[in-house]
C-alpha cells in the first residue's frame, strides 16, 4: 500500500503547492490594491476618471466705453457766460476839428442858444427856444431855421448825422420825477424814429452855481443831480451815449464854476468854450 502512500505524500505536495501559489497570488492582489489606494495612479492621461471637471464659465460683463478725449458727462464744465460790455457816458478821445460838427444839430432851451452865441463853434446848426421843454418841443410853435414850428417837427426837416439834446432845466419844478421821465423817453425815442441813421446824444444838465444852489429854488444842484441820473438810465436802456458835459463846467464844490457864470445858471463866454472842447474830446459814433 506504499503506492497510496505516495499518493497522499504528492497529493498533499500539491496541495501544499498550489496553497503557496495562492498566497502569493493574493499578496499580489493586495499589494496592487495598496498601490492603488496609496501611490500615484497609473491610469491613461486621457482616462475620464483622471480628467478634472471644468468650472462652469461666466461670460464677463463689458465695461462701457467712453468716448476718447471727451471728459464724462459729469465732469463737463460749464462754459463762461459771455461777458456783457458795461455801459458807460462817452469816454475822452481825440479831439476832433470843428468840421466834425458840420451835420450836428444841437437841440435845447436858452443854455444851447447860449453856447450859439459864445462858444465861437461856427458849425452845425440850432434848435432851441427859451424855457423849451421835454414836453414843448412837440407842440409849441417857435421859430426855427425851417419856420415857425414845433422843435421836433423842425428837427424832423432837418438832415444831420448827429444830434446833440439837452433838456431839463426847465422841468425842475415838475412834481415828482415820472413825468419827466416818461415824457423825455418820449421825445428821445420820437428822435429816433425821425432819424434811424443819426447819433442822438443825451447831454447832463449842467450845475448851477453855488450862490444859485443856496438861495432855496427848485433849481439847485440836489434836483439837477435827480434829473441827470434818470437821463443816464434812458441812455442806457435805449443805448443812446451819454455825455457827462456837466463835469467841465463843475468846481471842486459840485456847483457851476462862479467865474463862468453870468446869473448863476447860464454860462459866460468862458464857460461855454469850455463846454465845446469838451465835445470835441468826447466823440460820439453810431
């Protein structure tokens, strides 16, 4: 029975043999799993296990654009506003020749007749009426190189370029200041609608004297100042120049220099002159 025995003794070999094999094949096995969990992975690089998931994209939002070189809306500055040109009376320039005068009218009361007769100006040509008026002129007839008429509707006749006016001494006594006002607006803007192409200038009523101021008659220097303001603002506001005569005939005081004076408010042959050289260095253009 030595042949069963070996049989059992080869048999148990292989069992024992194919046990070993086993364990080896399960050590393997193990030892590729501990790889696995533990090493780096040996799968392919285009593996969908190894790929990583892409983030989910946000399409950018553009910023706006600004135009090149054009400051945001914002920031903008305001332009200046345009400058408006001051008023003012008639400033000083060259003095001109007497023929300057040649197309001059000069309209006014007994001081216009005075500088007439004593300024030596022998040009242009006169319109004036003792005690005339802002109100007289368009309807008290007197006489006048084109007959015997009202000033205005002389002046109407008359072909000039320039027209020299001063008025308002004779006013004085009116109640108030309106009256004047409104009814020398009128005569200014009758002028002009007479004649659209010539310079109408406002003259300022010239001072009286100071023994003349003081004696308590509504013709002082006071009321006179009242008057030769509301002059200067319809030069403004109908943008006809202003002469500010009444500065060359005035003394330290504010009164009609007492030497250029006969009666305290009409001016003497000195005074007079002094009156046109004042035009001749005031010019005035369209």
């Amino acid at each position: 029975m030595v042949v069963t025995g070996k049989r059992v003794r080869r048999t148990r070999r292989m069992v024992r043999h194919r046990l070993r094999l086993s364990g080896f094949l399960l050590l393997a096995v193990a030892a590729g799993a501990l790889a696995v969990l533990s090493g780096t992975r040996g799968v392919a690089a285009n593996s969908p296990l190894e790929q990583p998931t892409p983030p989910k994209l946000t399409e950018p939002v553009p910023e706006p654009e600004e135009p090149v070189g054009v400051m945001p809306e914002e920031t903008v500055p305001d332009a200046p506003p345009a400058a408006e040109e001051a008023w003012a009376p008639v400033p000083v320039g060259e003095a001109v020749e007497d023929t300057y005068f040649d197309d001059a009218v000069f309209l006014g009361d007994s001081r216009t007749d005075g500088f007439r007769l004593y300024s030596g100006l022998n040009a242009g040509t006169y319109l004036y009426a003792t005690g005339a008026t802002v109100e007289s002129v368009f309807s008290k007839a007197v006489d006048t190189p084109q007959g015997r008429m009202p000033l205005l509707d002389a002046l109407a006749k008359t072909d000039c370029g320039k027209i020299y006016v001063m008025l308002g001494i004779n006013e004085l006594g009116w109640v108030g200041t309106d009256t004047f006002r409104n009814q020398a607006a009128k005569m200014f803007q009758r002028i002009q609608a007479d004649h659209p192409d010539a310079v109408v200038v406002i003259q300022s009523l010239l001072p009286v004297s100071a023994k003349q101021d003081a004696n308590g008659s509504y013709v002082n220097n006071q009321r006179i100042g009242v008057y030769n303001q509301i002059l200067r603002e319809l030069a403004e506001e109908l943008e006809l120049p202003y002469l500010d005569v009444a500065e060359a005939v005035t003394d330290e005081d504010g009164c009609l220099r007492a030497d250029w004076t006969f009666d305290g408010v009409h001016l003497n042959k000195a005074g007079c002159q002094a009156w046109l050289e004042y035009l001749r260095t005031h010019p005035v253009t369209a």
